[in-house]
C-alpha cells in the first residue's frame, strides 16, 4: 500500500552518497574543501591556523575568536549542541538560538572585516534555517530522515484509499464549518491527529523503519495543510 519509492537505507546512503539526488536530499550541501582550509574531516581557523578542538559548532575559532565560513557539514542538531533526536526541548534550543544569534549579530560584528562580517551574515542565516526546521515538528522529521538519506517527496499524491477518504472528508467539513467555532474544534482534532502521527513517527524513527517514519510523515504533511486552511478561513 504504501509509497517506498524514494526510501533508501542508510547503508546505501553512505555508498551512494556521491550521486547527485543524495546531495538533494540533503538540500545539496556543497563539501567546502576548499574554501579557506576547511575539509571534512580537520577544522582550521582561517585567520591564525589554530585546528579546532571540537569538529562540530565551529562557529567562532578558540584561539583567535574570529568567525568561521559556513561548513555544511555541521548539521542542524550540532548547530544548537544537540544530539539527532526526534524529541527536542524547545526552551533549550530557543536559549541557544538567541545565544547565537547575539554572537552573530551585525551590531557586534561591525568592527571586524568584510570578510568576518559576511561570514557571521551567512551564519546567522544558517542557524534561522536551522532554528526553524527543528522547531516544527513536521520540518523536523522530514530533516531527521533525510540526515538518514531518506527522500521525502512533498508533492506526492495520495495514494492509501484510507487516508484518501480521511482527506476529502476532512476538506468538507472544514469547507461546511461556519464560524469560528466550529473552526477551532475541527482544529483541535487536528492537532491530536498531528499529535499522535508525530508520536508514532518517533517511535518508527528510533526503530529505524523508514517506511511507517514516510507513511506519519505524510500524515502530519495532510494535517497541517488542513490547519492552514482552517487558519486561512478564521
Ligand atoms: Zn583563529
């Protein structure tokens, strides 16, 4: 019944990872070996030389506190210090979020040079992209997969006659409802759906089944939709 089509295990992944639709799905990072002496695997400071310590969150250089170019390498989770987790703490992440975007912020960086000064404009732009992928939940998902080399494919028709039936029903209702209340009781609906998929992507996520973590995705990708039609009519 389900879609598989674009489902690849991480095994594959991590042989297949040359080809162009793995770079895709991982929204085409470009491997920056060599800009500045950044490479994959070591991290130098572009501006004293010093190696990094810590692979991850090179944002700034220890030794000389100059920033550092974007390395797509880092992935969104690293970016805030967390682990790839479905479950994430949204009052911790918002906390690190601010930190950084305090650091990076033009009024602190005004004094440094042209080239710091686009860095830290790139980087800032980077932990926004972050900060909002993994705060939605749905957003969070489609990236947790996709770090795994799992394509979603967001314009996929629907093809479970169940949930087909689910989907046009819901429509109608949303398109009968008059007044906001009724608005906001189909919405709490569908937050408990959103809820409930979102749950049991996470189950399927830590299982490693990537075909039930496709199948909540496109759950919660039909609820949501739902809800901004319902946010649209209120
Ligand atoms: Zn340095």
């Amino acid at each position: 019944m389900e879609q598989t089509t674009h489902l690849q295990s991480s095994d594959d992944f991590a042989q297949r990872k040359t080809e162009k639709e793995i770079r895709v799905a991982l929204r085409g990072p470009k491997e920056n070996h060599s800009i500045l002496g950044v490479t994959a695997q070591k991290y130098h400071c572009w501006n004293c030389g010093a190696n990094a310590e810590n692979s991850t969150q090179f944002l700034f250089c220890e030794a000389c506190r100059s920033v550092q170019p974007v390395n797509e390498s880092t992935d969104y989770f690293q970016i805030f210090g967390l682990g790839r987790e479905y479950k994430v703490k949204v009052e911790e992440l918002e906390k690190k979020y601010k930190d950084w975007q305090k650091k990076l912020h033009p009024d602190l960086v005004h004094s440094k040079s042209q080239r710091e000064r686009e860095y830290a404009a790139e980087q800032s732009a980077r932990v926004i992209d972050a900060y909002r992928t993994l705060t939605d939940p749905l957003s969070r998902a489609i990236y947790l997969v996709k770090l795994e080399g799992v394509l979603v494919n967001e314009e996929e028709r629907i093809t479970d006659p169940e949930l087909l039936a689910e989907v046009m029903e819901l429509r109608e209702a949303v398109d009968e409802a008059e007044g906001t209340r009724a608005l906001n009781e189909i919405q709490v609906q569908l937050q408990e759906k959103l809820r409930y998929w979102s749950n049991s992507f996470e189950d399927a996520y830590l299982n490693k089944n990537y075909d039930d973590a496709l199948a909540s995705i496109r759950r919660m990708t039909y609820y949501k939709r739902a809800n901004e039609e319902i946010v649209k009519k209120l």
